[in-house]
C-alpha cells in the first residue's frame, strides 16, 4: 500500500491550537494518508472558537460539541480520546493524526501505538518532548508557519524590487531555540547523525541516506530544518553542513561525516 493511499482520522483540539495552522495542518495530513475521519474538538458556544468555525466549512471538518464543565479545563481532551478508541475499534483506519500541544494525549497515543496503528503529530514547540517522541513523526507548526510566511515576504520585497520570483531557502535566518522548548538543538542532531554514520557506514565512510534518515527520525521524531528556519530537504540540510558530504549514486543516496 502506498503511504497516501493510508486511511487516516484526523482529531483537532481547537481549544489548543490556533485556526491559523489549518492550512499546514491539512496539507502535511495529506503526506501521510486519506483523511477518511476529520472531526475537531471544542465548545463551540464560546466566542473563541469562531474563526474555527470558518475552517469547519472550508476544510469539511466535524465540529463535535464539548460543553466546559469545570474553568479552566480542556474540554474536548475527553471527547476525543473516547472518539479516538470507537474509531479504532472501528477498524476502518491505519493511523491517526492528532493536533494538539497537550500533553494529556499521550497516553492515548502509546494505547494506539499497541494496535499498530501509525500515528503523527502536530502541535507548538510548547509540546512536551514525551508527546513529541511518542508519535512516528511531529510537526511543529509554529516553527513550519514562521518559515513559510517569511518565504512570503522575501518573495514578495524581491518580485516588488525585480519582477521576478527568487528562491529564498537560503536567506532564511534561523532562529535561536529557547530552553523552554521541547525542539531538539541542532548540535544534538548534527551530532547523532555522525554517530549514526560511523555505525553504519561502510569502509569508504559513506552510508545509506535512507537507513540513517530513518534512525534519526525514530530518534529525533519532530526533526525538520524548517524547526531551524531552513526550508529545505532533510538531505539537503546536512549537505549544508560543512562537516557532511552527500552524493547519489544510481539514485540511491548516500550520506558521510567529513
């Protein structure tokens, strides 16, 4: 079975994350699966989730209800979990994509994990690292949103200035990563991917892209160079580093530490 060709239920804590995302949210689902499922969670009697409201309709999300019982408290973590199980026993889908920074879920996701299932995540560097590591894989959207909008504009200030569209991945400053975020430094990367190559390479030093690409990720779950502000491919970014050397060869690539 191809990957897109996956069913997948989408389940969005709208009392957790910002209608901004939607967007990004969809599109990165979409690499993953079919979105048979799509439901989001919230009170919708209050004021707050109104622009959500808007994306229900454009995106054909199922608002399910959640009335706040006690201040304070994320309503739709319960609804969710308890749709999250029915869907599973359902026995309709392969895997799940939760949207939501809480760290409440994962449990939930260690449960799903049990039944095989395949599961992403989505969320703000605000996610604790344990939801962060329990998932197949985790994007920040935060950091995914930041990059994309200042592609925006330096596309736009260079079509305004030239006429001409202009590839911007490489003027994109990356930001520092606070203490308080569960993103892991880039240092922790760059140096468990040379641990990686020396246990996997071959005598010549150079080892496969593929088998490496997918210990960092089982590793490291959220890494993606847009965390850095650098929109580029995963292989392009440590061929960016000046102590890693790439190469394909039959198109098969290959990945060495200088």
């Amino acid at each position: 079975m191809e990957q897109t060709d996956r069913s997948m239920a989408i389940l969005i804590d709208a009392e957790n994350i910002s209608p901004k995302y939607i967007g990004l949210i969809i599109d990165e689902a979409n690499k993953h699966g079919k979105l048979n499922y799509r439901r989001i969670y919230g009170d919708w009697t209050t004021i707050k989730l109104k622009k959500w409201k808007e994306a229900c309709l454009k995106y054909a999300l199922t608002p399910v209800q959640q009335f706040v019982s006690t201040s304070g408290k994320n309503s739709s973590d319960f609804s969710l979990v308890i749709d999250a199980m029915d869907i599973l026993y359902g026995g309709k889908t392969l895997g799940f994509c939760i949207v939501s920074s809480d760290g409440d879920f994962t449990k939930l996701i260690t449960r799903l994990k049990e039944d095989d299932m395949y599961l992403i995540g989505m969320g703000e560097e605000k996610t604790p690292i344990s939801l962060v590591n329990s998932y197949e894989s985790f994007t920040y959207l935060d950091k995914l949103y930041q990059t994309i909008e200042a592609e925006k504009k330096i596309t736009l200030v260079d079509t305004k200035t030239t006429g001409k569209k202009k590839s911007t991945s490489k003027k994109i400053k990356g930001k520092n990563v606070e203490s308080d975020t569960s993103i892991t430094s880039e240092r922790n990367i760059v140096e468990y991917m040379r641990i990686l190559i020396e246990q996997e390479s071959e005598d010549d030093g150079w080892a496969l892209w593929s088998q490496t690409a997918n210990l960092l990720k089982k590793k490291y779950p959220g890494f993606n160079p847009t965390n850095y502000g650098k929109n580029v491919k995963k292989l392009t970014y440590f061929n960016q580093k000046p102590d890693f050397k790439t190469k394909i060869e039959n198109k098969v690539a290959y990945i060495r530490y200088k």
